[in-house]
C-alpha cells in the first residue's frame, strides 16, 4: 500500500471524526440556545415537589426510608482504627472496584485498535486515542449507577459501625 493511499485514509478519518464532534457540538449549541427554556420549563416542572420533612433530630435516613445513622448523645465522636482490619486493603479493594469498567474499556479498546495499526500498518499515534476516549467516556456513562452504588454500600457501612464505636 502506497503512503498516499495511507494518508488519504487518515485524512479521511479525521474528517469522518471532525464532522462528528462538529455535529455534536452544533446540537449542543442548538439544544443550549434554542431550546433551553422549553427544556428548563419542563425539567422545572418534572422535577419540582414541595415535601414537608418532619424534623426528627439525629437520625439520618436515605430516600427509602431506611436509616442510615441513629441519633445518639455523645460528646465525642471519633473512629476507631481497630475496627477496620486492613485499611490499606480496604482503600485498594473499593478503589480498585470504580476504576475497573474504564480501565477495561480503555484496555480493551487500546488492545483492538493496537491490533488493527498492526494488520494495516498505520502507525499513527491519533487514530489510537480518540476511540480509546469515547470508549472510557461511554463505559463512565454506562457504569456510572452502578460505582455510585458501591460507593454508597462502602459509605453506609462506615456510618453503621458509628454507633458501635461510641
């Protein structure tokens, strides 16, 4: 294959990328300018409720209902480091746990994309990266409930031990 035919190639492909994020950013523009009071009217309108919260001192609950802390007195509140076994694992388990789904997909992807430079030649940094980006955005997008979930497991097992080191 000659190197013209290569660059014509990426040239195409860039300008296949630039007319997508030039679309996407002129439908952002027209949903930001044109359309933003009829969508600002509508989410107002979704997402507006008057609730009257009774107010109960202490106790902290989630949106269930469920609670999360229990009001006690106490003068002092404080951790106590005996009750975590292994601090550093901890942080590594639940760090490790949201990082994965992007670190795969970049993976994944960077190993898909080396392979095709490989069987066509093209040893271009750029064509690496953006698609690698869009993947690691896209698996953010799509695993994002689920590490917030995590995180709220791991934050509402701190808040239950509370009590028990008062």
């Amino acid at each position: 294959m000659s190197s013209k035919a290569s660059n014509r190639r990426i040239r195409l492909l860039l300008g296949v990328f630039v007319l997508a994020f030039g679309l996407t950013f002129l439908r952002a523009a027209w949903l930001q300018g044109v359309r933003a009071s009829s969508f600002g009217r509508l989410a107002s309108s979704q997402q507006s409720e008057d609730v009257v919260i009774p107010a109960a001192r202490g106790t902290i609950y989630d949106r269930g209902g469920v609670q999360l802390a229990i009001g006690e007195q106490a003068q002092t509140v404080y951790a106590d480091p005996r009750l975590v076994k292994d601090p550093q694992r901890e942080a590594l388990v639940i760090a490790t746990l949201i990082a994965a789904p992007v670190l795969l997909a970049g993976m994944f992807v960077g190993l898909v994309i080396g392979l095709i430079q490989a069987l066509t030649q093209i040893q271009e940094q750029t064509v690496a990266f953006v698609p690698k980006l869009i993947a690691m955005v896209l698996a953010l997008g799509l695993s994002l409930p689920w590490v917030l979930t995590r995180l709220v497991e791991y934050s509402r097992e701190l808040f239950e031990h509370i009590p028990s080191s008062l």
